[in-house]
C-alpha cells in the first residue's frame, strides 16, 4: 500500500498559506526543496503528515514540527512576498502614442 507524505504551512492565525504532497511509492526517502521562501513577515508553523495514497486514512500528523518567524527585510506587508520590479512610463509618452 503506497504512502503519502504531506506539508502545510500556516501562519499565526492557522491560515494555511500552502501544502503540498508527494507518494512515497518505491522511495525510501524524500526531500522538497525551496530556492527562497517567498514569505513576508510573520510567525509560520510547518505540519507533516504521514497518509494513504488517497490522504483518506492518516496515520500521523505532527503538528509544529517547525515554528519560525520571518522578520520584513523591507517594506513589504502581508503574508506572501511578491517578487517583481516596479516600472513606469511618463503621461506624456502615453499619450502621443495613443494619439498616433
């Protein structure tokens, strides 16, 4: 019977920001990597979960199994960091090619 190992992420409220799974099926090990967290700022807690393929029957949950608190690194606000770049364009330029 196959496996499932899953993840949820949540903040300090229990909103859960994100989750994920993967089958153990023919594995004996396994590892999900992030290249950057894209979190904010806030307290988050990591739960894992052991389950049937199907996730209908759980086996185990351990909750908090990791609690960690992301400090703002700028003046971002919220849960999620965006990542993206800010442009703009003068009216001027907008408007002779509008008028063109």
């Amino acid at each position: 019977m196959p496996l499932r190992v899953s993840f949820e992420l949540r903040d300090a409220s229990g909103l859960l920001v994100a989750g994920s799974g993967h089958s153990l099926d023919d594995v004996g090990s396994v590892r999900f990597d992030v290249e950057r967290l894209p979190l904010a700022d806030g307290r988050f807690r990591l739960r894992l979960g052991l389950t049937d393929e199907s996730g209908e029957r759980v086996y185990h949950w351990l909750d908090d199994a990791l609690d960690f608190i992301v400090y703002p690194a700028g003046d971002e606000r919220g849960v999620v960091r965006l990542e993206g770049e800010w442009s703009g364009e003068e009216i001027g330029a907008q408007a002779e090619r509008v008028g063109t």
